[in-house]
C-alpha cells in the first residue's frame, strides 16, 4: 500500500474472495497507475492478467472489479463515477458499467480505489465495507433477497442504523432487484438512483448470491496542490455551466432534449428502426417532460450540469427516463403515451434492469409476433399490460423467461436474427445509425457491444452538435478512434462522459450557420490523415487544449504531469487492453457486426447512401487502431502501448 503520487489515490486495491471471506491486498504500482489511472482502464489490465478465456459470466472464476478514477473525490466537476467491470452473460465478453451517485466517493473514504470481488458466497449474502474491513451477512436473515432496490435500499438504511446502535451514518450502497437474484442477463446494480445498467452486472452478482454491498469510512481524498485545485475547478466549472451544451441543453432538457433533434434528422429509431422518425415524436419529447411531468433537475456529487429529471408517478417522486428510455418505449415500440414510459422506468429500474436492453428486447418480440415468427401476444402500439411483462422478465415467468435472454439469443432460438437490433449481443442506443454512419461504426467496434458511448459516439459531429456529412464513411474511423480514445481517459480518471461535450467550442453549437462552422463541417470528412497522424504520435502532442480542461487538473490534483498527447495514449492503451482480453474469449472482425437491417437495408429507399457501409469503414479502423485485418491488436501494438 504505497504511492509516489500526492494527490487523488489511496493507495490501496483490495481483493475479496466471497467463497472464502477472505480479504488481500492486491498489487498496483505507481508505473501502472500511470499508465491505466483507474476506472474501466484499470479493470482491463487485471482482467488481462487473471482471464485466460475459458471463464465463465456465471461461474465462480469471474470477477466484479469496482474501480474509482484519481479525480473521484477531488472536486473537480462531475467526478464521482465508478465502473463495474466483469465478464457479460448478455455478450459473452467483458463489460463495463459507469455509473454517478456517491458510492465511488465512499469507496474512497473507506481507503480503496479498488475493489475485486471473485468467488461466490455460499448463502444469499450482503457485503458491508467499514474503512477497508469486510463483513458479510446473511441477506434472507436480513429480509433483503427478494426485495426491489427502493425497497433493498431502504432496508440497508434500517440496518446499518441497527449495527451503530441506533445512530446514523453516512455510507453509499449498492444493490440489484429481482431481475439480478433471477439472472435475467442485462440485470443492472441501482445506488440510490443511478444505474450500472449495461451488460448484466446484475446478473454476476445475483450469480455471485451477492444482494448489495454497503461502504462508509472517514478518510479524505488528498490533493497535490490544493489551492491550485480549487481554483481550476472553479474555472472549469464556470466554463462548464457557459457552455450551450452543458449549461444549457444538458441542466434544461436533459438528455431527453436530444428527441427532437433525432427527429428532425431522422436519427430516432422507430418501430425497432425500420424508420427513422416517429410521428407522434413531440408527446414523447424532451420539451413536454420538461414542461408538463418535471418537477426538478438533480445531478450527482460535484456535477454543475443536473441532467437528471425528476418526475411524479403515482404520487411518488423518481428519477426521470433519460434519452434512451424516451426513444426505445415511445418510437420504437409507436407508444405516445410519455406517463407510461415514466411510469415503465421506473419499474424497470425497481426490478433492476437495463432499460435499453429491455426495451430493444420488447421491441423485437413484437416485430416476431408480426411476422409470425414468435407467438407471444405483443403488438407495436400496444402499451397494455407491458408493466406486467417487465415483472415477468425479472421473474423469469411466461414469456418472460424467454424475453430475459435478450434479443440475440430469441433471435438464435426463432429466426429474425436481421431486426434483432445489437451487436455482439448487446442491443444498441436509441441513435438510428442509417443516418450516422460513424455512429453505426461505433456500435459495430465497441468493445461491449452495440454501446452508443463506448463507441465513441460519433453522432455528435454527424448531427446533433456538429453538422457534418452524416452519411459519408470518410474520416469516420479516425474520428471515431480518436473519441473513444478521449472518453477511455475520461471515464478512467472517474469522470462523467458529459465533460466531454464541452470540448467543443461554444459557437459551433450557437452559431451552426456562420461561415466558420459551415467550413468545419465541410472539412470534417476530409481531415482523416490528420487525425491518424495525431493519433499515431500522440505522445508528442506536449500541449494543452484551451477547452479541454481535464489534463491540467492531473498536475494540480495528482502531481502527476499531462498532457493532451498523453491523455490520448492513455484512452488507445485502455482501448486496445480491452480489445485484447475479449480477444482471448474469441472476438474478431466477425463479431463486429450489426443487423442486416442497418447495412444492407437503406431507411430512405430512395437514397442507396442511408445505410451503414460498415466493412469499409471497419478495414480503416483496424488500421487506425494498428489492429490486424481480424481486428486484434498486433504484437508490435501491444508493445508499442506498453501493455506487454
């Protein structure tokens, strides 16, 4: 337990084996810290060294890694992520789940900036976590197996006051509902209203007989530099809440604001994206949630941006739906009813699942009982009785059972294997890729599969910041390696991905029709080589970017030197580690695929351009990426990235 850095670690990994109830140190050294920093990028490289490929999600061999970033607890601005990573039962391959709330701060204050869970307990258990000491206790004693996670959560509160005798305390917790305990496969962990929601992390712990994990301690995450500290903060929280994205359109629409725009450009799915644009789209849009069932905006720890919606549903008030929700349960099922899709997410999040893999998973059952593939009762535009089918998919009951699978495998199991809308079985975002191509890229290369964010989320620049050419696959590699690249570095220093927005300068977004953003927009498609350049020689990049303010805090808060070059090595080296451990459980260029839908299938009949020329764009990416044509990462890259 050591480190050379000032500010921002603990200086403590620690591993917990459930089957044995055993603790350890695990090792890390400052030369790795350097070189991964924390979060998802952490995760890879112990999964690198612990995997061998043979493991499985369900089996007692498989790991939960809980992992903070450096900035978590430092104040600067929207730092209180944490990423849970381990091998998916929805994919196959590993996953990583970011999530806000508090519990990465806790987790700090207990004295860890990790934690790796392997093994499973022989009971259904809860773990409890004081400054670094490990409890387990008895979940059916406790009265915790079997409850939603409200319900989960309000009975931890209860018994951590009974182990203080009484007395309060301020801890963070960590818990999966029914649909975890039941293994459905895209099952999420919930900490207070905030969702690990992707890949079924769920589903390990309920595997793992894990209910929740409780964490609290009064250590105090130092700083380098603390005047220096907060000074920058201050400055680029200014800057964050100035920004048209992040003070504007993230605090006054949340992510639900994006509908509109999606709409208009015909990125929203519909009718499991067989279209683009919904008719009935604005009683399902940002602008009406905002204007007729928001009460307030809430944001997590240290976030200046609050795009969280708070909504009433029977007389209860709970976290608003976010973009993906919105999209998936209005569109793409053709349900106009916007207090139905409130009141569906949140039973969704009480059952504890994925929304999108949920919604996407309903969608294509009712797609099957259209084409007669899959007798199952359910209809586009027929919203009865949907909130008892999400109670019988976290219960595994009727066709329930059946839907908790995913859409990959019903499709494997019925036919319909081209409208099943994922990629290496995970169901894609919201955003129609037929009309984004680099977006339809990113799903197909992400590492977890069809994930709008890990994919580097290149819709951005083809229409819903930027207005670049949408349809063009030029440049859309190198963009695309370079914005994962940039948001691996982000979510691994244990920051939220919406930082990111205001990199690019405010006029671009306020003004779209000056005749500088015009020019950009024209020249986007053309500057491949450049990015590849920049991209190739990152390291040499010794500078700092005026709207990027993240790699100078690294100075002020860790003591630890940055620059834009090297925050960019940081996010290809995590990128390519990721690739590599999925490499071991047999992912290549053939997983990197999507639905005959998005590819072959133009959404505009009349324009051959508006689907995805995904292999293409795919044979430069791997280039990019000094991946092979199989799409792994070459020996002479590993060595290059310091990985081997």
């Amino acid at each position: 337990m050591s480190t050379d850095y000032k500010g921002g670690y603990m200086g403590l990994v620690m591993e917990y084996d459930l089957t044995t109830g055993t603790a350890k140190e695990y090792p890390w050294t400052d030369k790795e810290r350097a070189l991964y920093l924390g979060g998802k990028a952490m995760a890879s490289r112990i999964m690198y060294d612990c995997f061998t490929g043979k493991e499985d999600p369900y089996g007692e061999e498989n790991l939960l890694i809980i992992s903070t970033g450096p900035l978590t607890g430092t104040g600067a601005p929207s730092s209180s992520r944490f990423n849970i990573s381990t091998l998916s039962p929805l994919t196959g391959i590993t996953t990583s789940s970011n999530c806000g709330g508090r519990f990465g701060y806790y987790l700090k204050k207990a004295g860890l900036d990790a934690l790796i869970l392997r093994g499973k307990c022989s009971e259904h258990s809860w773990l409890e976590i004081n400054n670094g000491k490990f409890i387990l206790h008895n979940a059916d004693e406790d009265g915790l197996w079997g409850l939603k996670t409200g319900e989960s959560q309000e009975k931890l509160q209860e018994l951590m006051m009974g182990l203080r005798n009484g007395k309060k305390t301020k801890f963070a917790q960590l818990t999966i509902g029914p649909a975890g305990e039941n293994l459905v496969r895209y099952a999420c962990v919930i900490s207070d209203e905030r969702a690990a929601g992707r890949g079924g992390v769920g589903a390990v712990f309920g595997s793992k007989n894990l209910k929740a994990i409780t964490v609290n301690g009064n250590k105090m995450v130092a700083v380098a530099d603390p005047v220096a500290t907060k000074e920058w903060n201050k400055k680029w929280f200014r800057y964050l809440k100035n920004h048209p994205l992040t003070g504007n359109q993230l605090p006054r629409l949340g992510t639900a604001g994006l509908v509109s725009q999606m709409q208009m450009r015909g990125m929203l799915s519909t009718k499991n994206y067989q279209f683009g644009r919904y008719e009935h789209f604005e009683e399902v849009n940002g602008e009406t949630l905002a204007e007729e069932f928001n009460i307030v905006n809430k944001g997590c720890l240290t976030c200046p941006i609050k795009c969280a919606r708070t909504v009433k549903v029977e007389n209860r008030e709970v976290k608003g739906p976010e973009l993906e929700t919105l999209g998936l349960l209005g569109g793409g099922i053709l349900n106009s009813d916007m207090y139905s899709i409130l009141k569906w997410n949140n039973e969704i999040d009480e059952l504890g699942m994925d929304t999108i893999s949920a919604s996407s998973t309903l969608a294509w059952a009712m797609e099957a009982n259209e084409k007669g593939l899959w007798n199952n009762g359910l209809s586009f535009g027929n919203t009865e009785g949907i909130s008892q089918v999400w109670d019988d998919i976290a219960h595994r009951r009727g066709i329930g059972d059946e839907l908790a699978e995913g859409s990959m495998r019903l499709a494997e199991k019925y036919g319909g294997m081209e409208f099943a809308i994922q990629s290496k079985g995970m169901e894609l975002a919201a955003y129609e890729p037929r009309r984004a191509v680099g977006q339809g890229l990113g799903y197909a290369v992400s590492n977890r599969g069809g994930c709008h964010l890990n994919g580097g989320y290149l819709v951005i620049v083809e229409g819903l910041g930027l207005f670049a050419d949408p349809q063009t696959p030029h440049a859309k590699a190198d963009f695309t390696m370079l914005f994962q690249d940039l948001m691996e570095t982000i979510s691994a220093s244990g920051q939220c991905l919406f930082t990111s927005y205001a990199f690019f300068p405010g006029f671009l977004i306020t003004r779209p029709n000056s005749f500088v953003t015009k020019m950009i927009n024209k020249a986007v498609p053309a500057i491949g080589g450049v990015l590849r350049l920049i991209n190739r020689t990152s390291p040499a990049l010794g500078i700092h970017l005026p709207v990027f303010h993240h790699t100078k805090l690294f100075k002020k808060a860790l003591g630890m030197p940055m620059t834009f070059g090297k925050y960019i090595r940081i996010g290809e080296r995590s990128y390519s580690l990721e690739r590599a451990v999925n490499a071991k459980f047999g992912v290549s260029s053939k997983r990197d695929t999507l639905p005959k839908r998005l590819t072959d299938t133009p959404q505009d009949p009349k324009n051959p351009k508006t689907k995805v020329p995904l292999e293409r764009m795919k044979k430069t990416y791997y280039k990019a990426r000094g991946w092979d044509q199989n799409g792994i990462p070459t020996e002479k890259t590993l060595k290059k990235l310091g990985i081997i």
